[in-house]
C-alpha cells in the first residue's frame, strides 16, 4: 500500500462492497435486486436519523447522533405471527420481547433497533402505536403484545443523557416502513455507532436460494454494527485493518514531528481506548421467506456468527452480540378474541417447512449475507464529529488498493 497514495489522493465516495469490490468472492448465491433485507417479500423496513433532543432542544452542536431503526416482519404483524429464533452469542446487550420468543416461537411486535438509551422510548412507542391502532372503542386494551426492542451503545459519538429517541419516533417510524432498499451507514440506529474502530452502522444484504422444485426463497440481513478493533478487520481474509493500522503507525514513526499525522495518532488512540474499556456490540436480524420453525430458526440465527467472524468480530466480553431470525412463509394467528379458538380444546393449524437434511443452503446463505451486510455498514458509513469526539471512516481508497493484492 502506498502511504503517498492513500494521503495525496482524493477520497472515494462511499459505496457498497460490490460496487467497490466487484471481483470479491460473496458466496455462491446470488443477491435479491436490491441486495436488502427488504427483498424478502413482506418485510417492511424505515430508518431515522436523530441529531436533536425535544427534551434538551439546547444541546450544542453534534451532541445528537442517534436513531432508530424499524423492521415489520409484515404489514399484519399484530395479528398474525412470524415464527421466529434466537442466538446469544455474547450477552452483554439488550433483546427485550426475547424470552416470549423463546417460549413460543412467535415474532409478533416490530423489531426495533437503537442506541442503548432509547430502549425505553421505544418499547413505549411500539404500546402507543398498538394503542391507536387496536384500542377499542371505548380506548381501551385487552391484547397481550410484549415490543421487541434490540440496542447498541452510542455514547462516544452521542450525548446519551439527553434521551433524543421518542415514543413519536416510534409511531412515525413504524408508520414509514416500507419496501425500499434499506438505507445504510450513519441511518437509523447505526448513526452513532462505530466498528473496528471506524465508522460503523446499519447495513443489510440478500440472498436467492432455489428450491427443489425451483422456487425461489429469499434470505435477507440487516445489522447494527457497533463492535470490534482495527487490527481484527478482513474483507474476504485479507487482513485490512492490520495493513491500515500499522501503515499509520511506520508513518508516525518515521515522521514524529508532523502535526497532521499525530493529530491523526491522537484521534484513533481515544477511539481505542473507548472501544477497550466497551468494545461494543452487534445487533443482525435475519429474515427469509423459506419456511422454517422455530427451532430451524435458532439454527439460521447460529449462522450470522460465521459471517461477523469472517469480517473480524470474536465475541468479546463486553459485547452484545445478539441475533434474531424469523419466516414469513407461515402466518400465526394471535390476538383472536371471542370464541373462534378455545383454550382448552386443541386446534390444529397446517403448516410448511423444509427438510432439515436440505436447509444448508440457507445456512450458507446466512452467513454470506451477514459478512456483506457488515461491509456495507462500513463503506456506506461517513466520518462523523459528535459529543466532542471524532471517528473517521475507512478510506475506501486504501481498502481498494490492499485488495488489489489479493484479487
């Protein structure tokens, strides 16, 4: 890599990975016409970006940076449920809803994904929002529904103490997703966040995998990327953040004197030294329209590790590394009233799945899809000053030239 290059050259705009890298190896499935979570058919997705606080409308400049991210697993979500899984692979976060989900197998609440302050404020939203939707018409509830609500910490870029995330939010942006592809970098809840000491944020990708009979299930992913060191980065194994990490460190050596690149030194020794104290989290949620239960949805959930490990993460002790994976194909039916399903009397309900000895093409395809959704989180990802600190992006230009030696 070329230190002359990397620091006289303009910089690229930021892209996604196959755009940047379009001869990298992504796996052996191809990718859904918007390579996002929301090609899985049903799958409806808005984020929000927050850069004020209602309740400090004084706060200095870039204090805020923060956001919400929105996921219905479909339109009916209330009323019809979404099999669903779990995986914890570290526990040092937040999945509310999550012990309901292992219980039943049953997603039926909107994901929502924030920084670890606005868990309340949205959890709250998702109740207001059901209120003006499902309240009776004396205003009043009778349903069970507990919000699933995941976090990432975005307390180094974003003053967490002005509470900026609101129940309103919430309602707008459950009432804004929709089908577009899913806006990645500084969105949603990634806005504040920070991975492998860069930039971090919200990313998501696709797959097709064909069935026996060829048709087509979709597979998607979207992560909240908030974790991980420098040095660890890969992009297709080719060790990326070492190159980077130890190129910037023989120029301040041999150039001790140079203010630019000990400015530079300065700026990414705070940002390690945040991210050792708490090296942060990731938050994948993966969707597909294959029909799998609950158990086979664990076993999806399982997967999204191999894809973290690909790009470097491991899973350190203080991160919430959590992962959630559901199905459309079956539709559940929850919050029937009246006399339509008995209690104690067993109903039987019809339902679809694949054959545990042919699912390791959607095991497969997880994996793939977490890896480049984790990409796209960091190349979409711009450089962001906030809370009186600065992380910089990774410059596309210098992880183009590193590749280059080994495409």
């Amino acid at each position: 890599m070329s230190s002359s290059s990397s620091s006289t050259s303009p910089p690229l705009p930021r892209q996604r990975a196959r755009t940047l890298l379009p001869t990298l190896h992504y796996g052996r499935y191809p990718p859904g016409p918007k390579n996002s979570l929301t090609d899985v058919p049903g799958v409806l997705v808005s984020t929000t970006s927050i850069h004020t606080s209602p309740s400090y409308p004084s706060a200095p400049p870039n204090s805020i940076n923060t956001g919400l991210t929105t996921i219905l697993p479909r339109k009916e979500w209330f009323d019809k449920a979404c099999f669903a899984g779990l995986f914890r692979f570290n526990g040092s976060g937040e999945l509310t809803g999550s012990h309901w989900l292992e219980e039943t197998g049953l997603l039926h609440s909107p994901i929502l994904i924030t920084g670890s302050f606005g868990v309340g404020s949205a959890y709250n939203g998702i109740y207001e929002y059901a209120i003006r939707e499902k309240a009776d018409q004396d205003g009043k509830v009778g349903w069970f529904l507990l919000p699933v609500v995941a976090e990432t910490f975005d307390g180094f870029l974003h003053d967490v103490t002005k509470f900026a995330v609101t129940p309103k939010h919430v309602v707008d942006g459950i009432d804004a997703a929709n089908s577009d592809a899913v806006s990645e970098g500084n969105t949603g809840g990634g806005t504040g966040m920070i991975a492998h000491w860069f930039k971090g944020g919200t990313g998501s990708s696709s797959r097709i995998v064909t069935g026996e009979n060829g048709q087509e299930f979709v597979l998607g992913a979207l992560v909240q990327a908030n974790y991980g060191a420098m040095r660890d980065f890969k992009v297709g194994g080719a060790p990326v953040g070492r190159r980077i990490f130890e190129e910037q460190e023989r120029r301040v050596r041999e150039n001790p004197n140079d203010p630019e690149l000990l400015a530079q030194a300065k700026l990414l020794f705070k940002v390690k030294e945040s991210k050792d104290k708490n090296d942060g989290s990731i938050i994948v949620v993966l969707a597909t329209s294959a029909p799998l239960h609950p158990l086979q949805l664990q076993r999806l959930a399982k997967r999204a590790t191999v894809g973290l490990s690909r790009v470097g993460g491991w899973g350190a002790n203080p991160s919430g590394d959590i992962f959630l994976a559901f199905s459309t194909a079956n539709e559940v039916e929850v919050q029937v009233e009246g006399t339509k399903v008995d209690r104690f009397t067993p109903h039987l309900l019809g339902v679809e799945m694949v054959d545990d000895q042919s699912i390791s093409a959607l095991f497969e395809a997880a994996a793939d899809a977490v890896e480049e959704a984790i990409l796209n989180a960091l190349f979409m990802a711009e450089g962001m000053e906030g809370n009186g600190n600065k992380v910089d992006a990774v410059d596309l230009r210098v992880v183009k030239e590193v590749m280059e030696k080994y495409l």
